[in-house]
C-alpha cells in the first residue's frame, strides 16, 4: 500500500461490484440458452452471451486473486484496513463515489502496493531441458489363424481381400 492509500478496500468493493455484474451475465446467459433451445434466439446473439459471461468471470477470477495477493501483502506488513477517505477503519462501501467499478475498472493501478509487493513471474530456463531416451518394444501379435482361411477376391480389380471386408484395400470398391 503506497502513501496510505487502502488499495485492499477499494479491490475489495471492486469485487463485490464484479461478483453481481458476473452474476447478472450468468442469469443472461442461462435465459439465452433457454431461448437458443426453444429457436427463438439465434446463434450469433447465443455466443455474445456466452463470450459477456466468459469475459466477466475472467475478470472476476482475475480479481480475486489481486485481492488475495493484495491480503497477503497487507497481512505480511501487519498494517491496519483503513477507509481511503477518511483514514478510519472501512466497515462498508466507501462514500467516495469511485467510479472504477466494472470489468474495465480494475485493470488499471488503484495506488496498490508498490511493485516489490507485487507478484514477479520466475525467470525463463537458461538451459534447454534434456530428456533421457527410452527404448520401448511393444509386441505387436497378429491372430492370423483366425482370418487365414476367410479370404475372397475383389469382384472390381481381383485382389485378394478378408471375407469380412466391405470394401477392397486396393481398388476401394464396395463388395
């Protein structure tokens, strides 16, 4: 948390924002397969709702996890949840009318932690990965005796083929 403000807070009414708009998208979407269903709604019109759903809950996931990143960081500092306004302890929604809220909304920066706080990918491997060969013999039995004395040529090019086939391996004409 950077100059005092309470990144966790606004990340946290950020979610619940997100949490009933996604739920919004997903009472859309199971109306819209309902309709799919019955042909009154087309294809096109079906999957919007389903890609609206989709972005909605990714987003959703997405901020979620900043918000658990967010805890730890604010856990592992021992620093107190203050209100962003006021400087007191947040006990609901802020009065300061953000207007982040949204999927859009919070993508940006909302002055949380500094960038020492947050997570950092591992490096890339140096070394190329190295796999050691195995050889493997699989056996491989044909059961010869049973179709060894069904055998019938092609009525098309006279080639010999099992009695059971439909079709000939060579010309490819039914039988």
């Amino acid at each position: 948390m950077s100059f005092g403000v309470d990144a966790l807070g606004g990340l946290s009414e950020k979610l619940k924002q997100l949490l009933n708009e996604t739920q919004e998208h997903y009472e859309l979407l199971v109306e819209a397969t309902q309709l799919y269903k019955k042909g009154k709604v087309n294809e096109k019109q079906f999957f919007t709702k389903i890609a609206e759903y989709l972005v909605a809950s990714s987003a959703l996931n997405f901020l979620s996890a900043r918000v658990i990143l967010e805890m730890k960081a604010t856990i592992s500092k021992g620093t107190s949840i203050k209100s962003p306004t006021t400087g007191g302890p947040s006990y609901g929604p802020s009065s300061s009318g953000s207007s982040g809220f949204g999927i859009g909304g919070f993508v940006g920066d909302s002055g949380s932690s500094p960038s020492s706080d947050r997570y950092v990918l591992p490096e890339p491997q140096l070394t190329e990965p190295t796999f050691k060969p195995v050889d493997m013999n699989i056996p491989r039995t044909i059961n010869t005796s049973i179709n060894a004395n069904k055998i019938k040529n092609c009525r098309g090019c006279g080639a010999q083929i099992t009695s059971e086939s439909k079709f000939c391996k060579r010309c490819g004409n039914s039988q």
